[in-house]
C-alpha cells in the first residue's frame, strides 16, 4: 500500500478530519501495518492495560467487549487507542475477522494536535491574519462559529470576503481531505453585524467517490445572511489545454503598495477634503492582503475611469501550511475586494455618493494555487443595467497560467448616506 493510499484512507477517518493534508502524508510516513487473525481470538488491546498508540481500522472488523457486558463492532475507518479514552484503554478488543490495523505509535501522537491558526486558536511566532479571520471554532459535527476580529477589515460591516472565505473553510473541515473544492456559487443576502460571532451550518447535500457538495448557512440573530454551495473534487487525470493569456504587466516588486497610494491621495491638495477624509478611513482599516495596483492610480472615486482593473494580490505574511483548501479560501476571503466597485467607475463623477453592495460571487478553481506567492487579477465589467452591475475576472500566477475564474453581480447606484445596519440589503 503506498503512501498516497495511506494518505486517502487516513482522509476518511473522523478523527483526522479536521487535519490538514501536510498532517496526513507525516502520519502515514510513521503509521505500522498490524495484522491479527479470527481463530486464534486475537487480542488487539486489552481491557485496563497501557495502550502503545491509536490503532485505525484498515481492513476487517473488531469488536470492542466492555465488563459491564456491553459490545460493539469497530468497522473501517473506525480508530480506538491511546488518549482516545486515556492513556489505560477501558475494554477489550478482539479481532472478529482478518483485521489489518495502521498504529500510530506514542511517540508520534503529537502530529494529531494542529498547530494551524486556521484550525485552532494556538498562537504561531509569525502567523498570518488572514488566518486568524479564517480561523472556525467547532460546535458540532457541522456547526462552526466564526468572528470577526477588532483588527480584521470591516467597513462598517462583515466585509463580504469574509463571509467567503469563513463559509469555504467550513465546507472544507466536512470533506475528506484528498477531495479539494472546484467551485463555489454564493448569495449575500444581509448585512453581517460585525460585533456578534456567525454560526456556521453545513449542509452535505452529496458525498460521492470522486465529488462531494456541501451547502453553508452562515447566520446572525436567527436570520440566514448568506450562503454558499461548494462542490470538492478528488484529483484526477484529464486533458490540458488554455487559451487565456496573461496580459503583460510590470513586475509587482515594481509597484507600490495599495497603502503607500492611498497615502498619496490622502494629502494630495488638489483632491477635495471630503474625499480625501474618506480616504484616510481606509488607510486606518487593516487589510491583510497586499496589492499592487497595475497601471497609474490617476483616477478617483469621484472621476470616470474604464471598467476594468488589474492588480497583482497576495496574503501578508506565509501561511503556515501548504494545505490546498487553506489557500484557497484565502484566495476566496481576497477575492471580494473591488470586484463590484469596477462597474462603477464609469459612471462616477465630483460630488456623488456611490454604492455597490455584492448580490452573488462564484468562482472556479482550475489549477493548485498558493495564495501567499503573487497572483495576477484581471477583473472588467462588461455590463451595468437596472441598477446591476456584471463584473467577470480571471487570476494568473506568475508562469502565467490561470488559476482561477469569477464572476459577480452587485447593486450599484447613487447612494444618500449610506449607513450600513443589521437586516435585509435589499
């Protein structure tokens, strides 16, 4: 059995679940084959006697025989042991079949314990804050409950990427982790309170050998506020081909970051003060992605521009893992901001109030993706009618291959004083 057989099985057993895949491939680098046999009564552990590891059950079955007279079959994916139930294990356990076990010994159980930021709330040296705002805490089986901390980004309420990349990462923790998510359709459809937690509820609309669809509620105060369909796939082999290509662009090293430019407005004389007071309130607003806007930023909020926009994005900081469904979600969380906005660059001018407020975001993922390296968003808009603006995009990495694809629509028109509450957007 190789490695990557080992790594698959490992994905389907509850208690490696929460895992990322880096965790997995190290435990089946260490895992132990045991084999027990039927007639000869094989005892795999015994009842009040230290237990040596977490024993997984790879092929067979075993039944568990408890004094009080109590018994029940372990089947595969099954898993019994060390710390599961204490360091002393409370029953027996007797092979009833040809039984093949993968142990984890003692000395390994460390590598059950994650030290992602993303799956619990340790402290790293260095850790990115994308993955603090990504981080879920488990209530139940598929119910997390999701924050927004005091230094995340919020404009006043739950930034929209936010929800993205929260509900994403709880589909992620319900799939076996050799299936990665593809794609995902979402619907905004209030406004998020930025001052009370979001329960998270996961719906497992579909499990198959090769693809699985999950549904996520995220709600506040009862009230559904969005939602999200994702639909994970295990790898596979297929044809290649892309007819996309890259524009050219100047290296991102070469650009100056989103913050030094909004500086720049910020005490430009010639801009009005209004603007330039809403200006500085973004500059105050941390955000943990870092972009470099591709072409000269000689437009405003309130001058007419193409709509269009390409800018080269990535997280602040390494993730600390090279998990696939974590950086995809952090693409997913960067992936919001701006995209609506473009479609209103047209129609801007000195003076007016403008609003874009997401209604739906999809987006395809096409290749492996990391989200702490440059990647290239090409956005346009080709459409704006009956207050709705259409916005497509696509995301390049630095060889120039695409990765990813989006689509959004959002509400823009002239707003009055704009002041975001809890309830309905619409």
């Amino acid at each position: 059995m190789n490695t990557e057989s080992v790594v698959e099985f490992l994905g389907n057993v509850s208690l490696l679940q929460r895992l990322p895949s880096s965790s997995l491939k190290r435990i089946a680098q260490v895992v132990v084959f045991k084999r027990y046999v039927t007639d000869r009564g094989d005892y795999v552990v015994r009842e009040n006697q230290d237990v040596d590891g977490v024993y997984f059950l790879l092929e067979g079955q075993a039944q568990v025989l408890i004094s009080a007279g109590e018994e029940f079959l372990l089947k595969r994916f099954d898993f019994f042991g060390h710390g599961i139930f204490g360091d002393v294990y409370p029953a027996d356990v007797v092979a009833r079949s040809e039984l093949t076990c993968l142990l984890l010994m003692s000395d390994h159980l460390a590598l059950l314990e994650t030290k992602y930021v993303w799956d619990s709330d340790k402290e790293l040296e260095s850790p990115c804050l994308v993955e603090h705002i990504l981080y879920l805490e488990p209530l139940d089986l598929n119910v997390f409950r999701g924050f927004t901390p005091p230094n995340a980004p919020t404009y006043g309420k739950v930034y929209g990427g936010q929800l993205v990349g929260q509900a994403l990462a709880a589909a992620s923790k319900t799939v076996e982790t050799m299936k990665i998510v593809h794609n995902f359709h979402s619907y905004f459809l209030r406004v998020g309170d930025i001052d009370i937690p979001i329960i998270f509820e996961v719906n497992r609309l579909r499990d198959g050998n090769n693809f699985s669809t999950r549904r996520v509620d995220a709600r506040q105060k009862g009230k559904t506020i969005f939602t999200l369909f994702a639909s994970f796939q295990r790898k596979q082999q297929g044809f290649i081909h892309q007819e996309s290509t890259m524009p050219h662009t100047p290296a991102p090293e070469t650009l100056l970051p989103r913050e030094e430019i909004l500086e720049r407005l910020v005490t430009d004389p010639l801009l009005p003060r209004d603007y330039r007071d809403e200006v500085a309130t973004e500059i105050n607003v941390p955000f943990p992605i870092d972009i470099r806007f591709c072409e000269p930023k000689d437009s405003t909020k309130q001058t007419k521009s193409s709509p269009r926009l390409k800018y080269w994005f990535r997280a602040k900081g390494k993730l600390s893992d090279d998990d696939q469904a974590l950086h995809r979600c952090v693409v997913a969380y960067a992936s919001d901001l701006i995209f609506a906005s473009i479609s209103l660059n047209p129609h801007r001018r000195e003076g007016m109030s403008v609003a874009a407020l997401s209604l739906d975001h999809s987006m395809w993922f096409h290749r492996s993706i990391r989200a702490d390296d440059w990647l290239l968003f090409v956005m346009v808009s080709p459409t704006v009618f009956d207050s709705r603006g259409f916005a497509t995009g696509k995301m390049f990495n630095r060889k120039g291959e695409l990765v990813a694809s989006l689509t959004q629509e959002a509400l823009v028109k002239e707003a009055v004083n704009i002041k975001p509450s809890f309830g309905a957007k619409l």
